[in-house]
C-alpha cells in the first residue's frame, strides 16, 4: 500500500487546477443506462472510483471508454444484456447503488447488492428503496440483494416525499422518475450542485425536470431519452480541500475553475476564520488576511450549508487557530476518525457523539498517520504541510479514490510532497 511523504515547508503560492467533480460523475454515468444513444461526458477526473463505476457499468453490457487521458468517458447502453450489478463491485464503492433506478426505469427489473456500510456509517439505503415502491416497483430483499420489479414493465409517477435529505436517493428518484409514465414529484429533494449537474444533462438528453436545486423537483416522465455531451461540474469537495492549503500554511493560492456559488457556506467560514476568498476570473484566490487563524465553529448539513465532505478538512485547519472551535457533525454517525491521527501530531481535540471541540495549538508535528477514509486521508496532509518536521501518510487507496494527482498539484505550489510506493 501506497504512502505519501509529507515535509511542513511554509508559505504556499501558485495555482491549482479543479477537476470535475466525482460525486457528480459518479451519478451521471448510470444516465447512460437510460438510453440506447450515446452520453459523453467532458472534464471528467481520473480517480479510482469512476473506474470502478466503468466496471460496474461494463459488467451489465455498456460500452465506455475512457479518451483524452480520461477527461472525455463515452457511454453507450444500447442494450442491458445483465441486470445484475455484483456485490464485488458494489461493496467497493456505494455509489454503485446508483444503477438501481436507471435499469428499473430502462427494462423494469433489476438486481443489485446492496451495498453494505462504510468506515462513517451504516449508510442505508432504505430510502432510496421507499422512493422507487412509491413509484411502483416491487421489491424483494433477499442473500444480500434487491430484486426489483416494476409492474407491467414500467414504473409510475407519484410523491416522493424524503423523511431526511438524501443525495442518493434523490439522484437514484430523480434517474428513475425521467422515464417513468406521469408526473413525480419529489419532496424534500437534495439542493447539491451535483443534483443540478444531473438534472441539467437529463434535460439535454430530452428528460423533463423542473426545480432542481430546490427541495421539490418535478418530473415529467417520457417514452425515451436521446443521447447527450454534457461538461461535468467543479469539484467543490476538491475546490474546498485546495482552499485550506494557504489558510493552513501561509501564501496564496488560486484555485481554477473554482466558483464562489459551489463553496458559499464553506468560504463564510473560512472568512470568519481569517482567510480571504476572492473570486477572479478564472477562479478563486485564497490567502490568509493576516497571521493566525481565528477559531470558529461549523455546523455539517445538507447544501447550502457547511459540507460534511469538507469537515475532516476544516478541523485540520482549526487545530492550528487561536482558540476553542466546535464542530458538529450532523450528516454521518462516526466521521471524526481523522481526529486521533490529528492528536498523533500534537492536536487537541475533544470529540463526545457528533461534536468535536477543538483547541488550537501553535504548531502541529509531523507525524506517522493512518488514513481512514477519503477526506480524513486528505485532512493529514492538509496537517502534514503545515507541521514542523515529516509525516508520513499510510493507506493512501482513500485518497486516490476522490483526489486526482494530489502531490503534483501541491508540490506545484511549493509543497514537499512525495508518494512512497509500498
Ligand atoms: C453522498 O453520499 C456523497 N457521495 C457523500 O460523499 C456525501 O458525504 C453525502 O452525499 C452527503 O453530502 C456521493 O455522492 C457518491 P446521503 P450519500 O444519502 O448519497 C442517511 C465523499 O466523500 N441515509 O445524502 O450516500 C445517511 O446514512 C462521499 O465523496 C439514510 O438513512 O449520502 C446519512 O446519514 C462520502 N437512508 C444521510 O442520510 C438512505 O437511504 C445523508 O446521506 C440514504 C441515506
């Protein structure tokens, strides 16, 4: 297993390129399971995961390749010949659960693992399940699979009303809902810029959709959809990280390709906390405004607000600050795991159910640090780069999963960065 070699070596400043984004790419993929026409999708990141989503996608008989270095992937469906999606796949990466509502809506039955937990919690996926019977499927859970059916062959339009916020499931609803006979509603949506991305290449390929981005979109379901190009959006995950490179270290540092409008709670706090956010035009510029970072408390929730996929990230900051920070994590039951490897460097960190409170120290020291899921491996470099001394990173497969060409991005603006192979 890959490590990465982290040196503190002061002020950062240069630029940094934004990819598409992941979460976005992950759930447009299984698009292509509604069409027979070809779906391409442009400024799409080279990340582990989305070729697992290839494999998975290959697995039920779609064609896609992966052109321009991986930039460019072109799908096409042009017919489902398995509607079976493996629980060796699926239990890699639980975004797999998202070819569910496609297939149902493309052929009327499907048969997927369920996808198990993860490392921050049990990650049900009982409401995606809800969402597709209340549009009609029938659904049997057995020997660890969903075996799903739609009556006569095609699912209906109806109320889809989420107890909770749920990305996926509201992706997994609103993919199914474009082919369905009638009207859907869906209550309580997801508002993610990843939800909009979707809705917007739906659209492009014929689908009718209103309201995305707010808590209700509706669907009109049609006969078929066409094939479509669509641009995949920034990465604000990735954006967010990059942003806490020179708050945490020092300089400047322009992030390309970021926009304000896919960070704003996240850019309010950094704000509050000392650090400039400007936009230009070509993205946004990051720098400390002077000295020491503030101490400021976060709130996890669904978007608009604060991002629970920049928490990690964000306490690697606020262990540095002058003064006590709180921290609520409000989206998954056990996402501080990164905590204890952050003490292993000299950070002070209370953490009691969901709140951590953290009390800034001057200087953080390198340390040996275990990375325990995706945004916790990427919280310890944050940390790394800013400690006195050398830390070393284990288990980097997390980061790979979600962060493209990390080390050459930082060592780009004077980070000393490496990654050992193990
Ligand atoms: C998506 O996961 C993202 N993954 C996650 O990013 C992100 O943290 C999360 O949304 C929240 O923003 C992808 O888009 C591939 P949810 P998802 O359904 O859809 C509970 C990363 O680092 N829930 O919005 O799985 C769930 O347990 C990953 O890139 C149910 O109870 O998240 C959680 O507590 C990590 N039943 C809450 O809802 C369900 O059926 C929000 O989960 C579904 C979810």
């Amino acid at each position: 297993m890959d490590s990465i070699l982290v040196r503190g070596n002061g002020a950062l400043n240069g630029v940094i390129p934004i990819a598409g984004a992941k979460n976005a790419c992950l759930t447009l993929m299984p698009a292509t399971l509604l069409t027979e026409e070809p779906l391409t999708l442009t400024n799409a990141p080279r990340l582990s995961d989305i070729a697992t989503m290839t494999q998975l996608l290959r697995s039920l008989g779609a064609e896609v390749a992966a052109l321009q270095d991986g930039q460019v992937l072109a799908l096409s469906s042009h017919k489902i010949t398995n509607h079976t999606a493996d629980y060796d796949i699926v239990r890699k990466m639980r975004a797999s659960i998202l070819v569910l509502g496609p297939m149902l809506a493309r052929d009327g039955h499907a048969v997927v693992s369920l996808p198990g937990g993860c490392a921050i919690g049990a990650r049900p996926v009982d409401l995606h399940l809800k969402a597709l019977e209340a549009m009609g499927a029938d659904l049997d859970l057995r020997d660890g699979y969903v075996h799903a059916r739609a009556p006569g062959g095609r699912l209906k339009g109806a109320v889809v009303d989420f107890p909770i916020v749920s990305v996926g499931a509201t992706e997994n609803a609103l993919l199914a809902a474009t082919l369905a006979k009638g009207t859907t509603e869906i209550r309580n949506a997801a508002r993610e810029p990843e939800i909009v991305d979707l809705a917007q290449c739906l659209r492009r390929m014929g689908a009718q959709i209103e309201g995305e981005g707010t808590s209700t979109i509706t669907i009109q379901g049609v006969d078929r959809l066409n094939g479509a190009t669509h641009r995949v959006v920034a990465d604000r995950i990735e954006l967010g990280t990059y942003m806490l490179a020179p708050a945490i270290c020092g300089g400047e540092v322009e992030c390309l390709g970021g926009r304000l409008d896919l960070v704003g709670a996240f850019a309010e706090r950094l704000d509050a906390a000392g650090v400039s956010v400007t936009e230009t035009p070509t993205g946004l510029k990051v720098a400390r405004r002077n000295g020491r970072i503030s101490a400021v408390n976060v709130t996890t929730e669904p978007f608009p607000g604060f991002p629970t996929d920049l928490q990690a990230q964000m306490m690697a900051l606020l262990c540095t600050a002058s003064g006590v920070s709180v921290l609520e994590e409000k989206i998954f039951e056990n996402r501080f795991m990164h905590a204890p490897e952050l003490a292993r460097m000299g950070a002070r960190i209370d953490v009691h159910g969901g709140t951590a409170t953290v009390t800034g120290v001057e200087t953080l020291r390198g340390a040996r640090v275990m990375a325990t899921d995706l945004r916790a491996s990427v919280s310890l470099i944050l940390a790394g780069l800013a400690a006195e001394g050398e830390t070393v990173v284990s288990r980097v497969y997390h980061l790979d999963r979600g962060y493209e060409k990390v080390e050459e991005k930082l060592r780009a603006c004077g980070a000393q960065i490496e990654r050992i192979k193990g």
